[in-house]
C-alpha cells in the first residue's frame, strides 16, 4: 500500500486484502489450537478493517492497522 499511487493500485489492494481475509476465515475454521486460532482472529480483524479504511481512502490509518503484522 505505501507504494501504491494510482486508483487502479488500491483497487489491487483491496483485493488482496479480501483475499487474506478469506484466507484467515477458512483457518479460524480449520485451527484447533487456541493460541494460533486467536492470532488468526485478530489479523482476519484487522485486514477486515484496513479494507474499509482503503475504502475510504484513509491510506496510512490502514497501512498503521496492519504494521503491528509485518514483522510475523
């Protein structure tokens, strides 16, 4: 998203941020360990929320909800 400039950029983003959160709702399912199953949720949260942010063109407030999940 930092490097995204162009309408059609966020557009892609968007939809990778939908594609994570498919992902993540599949593994909340599937996920038998408690740990693991909570971390699932709070990222399949927060790509949910960034995708609204994106949304609504408030760039960095979604870019900053998703750093805290760079680093895993």
């Amino acid at each position: 998203m930092e490097r995204s400039t162009t309408f059609e950029h966020f557009v892609y983003r968007e939809a990778e941020l939908d594609a994570v959160w498919s992902i993540t709702d599949f593994l909340l399912r599937s996920e038998k360990n408690a740990a693991a199953r909570a971390a699932i949720a709070d990222l399949h949260r927060v790509v949910h929320r960034a995708h609204d942010l994106l949304g609504e063109r408030r760039i960095a407030e979604a870019i900053a909800s998703l750093r805290p999940f760079a680093a895993l």
